[in-house]
C-alpha cells in the first residue's frame, strides 16, 4: 500500500479520527502539524474535522559527524529527549549534547515565529490531534508528545500515516491514542510509502496556516 500524496494520507486520517469522535466533544479542540511535511498532512485532517490548525515545531539533534542521523529531539515548550542507547553506542560527550540542544533551541525559536503569527497556541484543556507525514525512529514526535501532555492537554492522539510497529508501540507509551492505518512488515524510509513525497517549502506552510484549516494541496 501506498499512499499517492501527503493529501490523501491526511484525508484518510481524518476520516478515521471522526469515526472515533475527535472534536465532536464538549472539550475544544485543534489539529497541530509537524513541519513541513506534518502541515500538510494535519491540514487534510483538520479540514475533515473542521478543527483549526496550527503548528508544532521541533528539531532533531544530529550525531556529530552525521547530522541526519537523529540521537534526540528538541520540542518548541523546552521537552528534551535523548536516545541514550544510541548516545551511549555512538559514544557521545554530554558536552556535544548540551551545544547541540542549545543551537537547536535557538532554531526552533526562529522557526516558530517564521511559520507562526502570534505566540504558540495555549493546549491546557484542549483535545488535540498531532500529525506528521511518518515516522521512522519517532523521537521528534515523542518529544512534542512530551511537550503537549506536560502543557495539559486532554486526550492526546498521535496521527501518522506510516511507521514501523516497534515505534508506534512506544509512541502508544507516550499518548491516549496512535492512530497510524500503515505499519508495514518491512520498514525502510517514509517517502517509500508515498507515491508524491516532493519537499514542502516554507511559503507553502505559510499559506496553509495562514487558511487555518483547509489548504495544503499538492498539484500533480
């Protein structure tokens, strides 16, 4: 199975997310979506469950010397989370974390007020849905987990449309509810799932938030 773009992965979410009652309650709600890809993702479901969108920054830190291999994660709200088996393996000094972390704070800051107007949304109270395009090794998005459920929000659910099942088992750990239609036998990257997996940039993240809801179509 695969799914032909981010679009359609979001549709398909959302759909089984209002099977399950998510924003038909008394609690208010809100959709937020990871950057870039998550957005547009989160857009779809927040659009088929007319729920406002918004965005959940964060960031990954890199192995020295291997950048895109993730060793932690760094959430907007401060949550820090390391991969200590990995750190441990990798033989990783505290000191490398500690600047890391530090520079990435710093980026999500930046981030954060280039895709956001205003201050990040208040979550204490509120139901809310976190979506990305996929995960892979999950500590991004078990971070901002982290994140939302110390900020105090209620009935917290992880929507993804792809992972390998060792991940969302321990994402299960972390909220009230993962909801990921696609756990392949055999894992290997999330753009493999996608027929359309091309990059989203930065105005197109813009746009979608600036609608607050719908939005997000990829062309082709």
């Amino acid at each position: 199975m695969r799914y032909a773009n981010r679009l359609e992965a979001g549709r398909r979410l959302g759909e089984i997310l209002r099977e399950l009652g998510f924003g038909a309650g008394s609690a208010p709600s809100i959709v937020l979506g990871v950057p870039r890809g998550g957005v547009v993702v989160a857009a779809a479901v927040a659009e088929v469950l007319g729920l406002p969108l918004e965005v959940a920054v964060a960031g990954k830190v890199g192995a020295p010397g291997n950048p895109e291999l993730a060793i932690g994660a760094v959430a907007e709200g401060g949550t820090v989370l390391y991969d200590e088996a990995l750190v441990r393996k990798l033989k990783v000094s505290r000191g490398y974390l500690e600047e890391e972390t530090a520079r990435l704070k710093e980026k999500i800051a930046v981030m954060a007020q280039e895709l956001r107007n205003g201050t990040a949304p208040c979550l204490a109270g509120r139901e809310t849905v976190l979506v990305d395009d996929g995960v892979a090794t999950g500590l991004t998005i078990e971070a901002m987990a982290r994140d939302i459920v110390g900020q105090g929000a209620l009935n917290v659910c992880l929507a993804v449309p792809v992972g390998p099942a060792e991940t969302i088992e321990r994402l299960r750990r972390v909220a009230d509810l993962v909801v990921c239609p696609l756990i392949p036998a055999v894992f290997e990257a999330v753009g493999s799932f996608y027929a359309d997996f091309r990059q989203v940039e930065t105005a197109q993240v813009q746009a979608i938030l600036a609608r607050g809801v719908a939005g997000g179509r990829e062309s082709g």
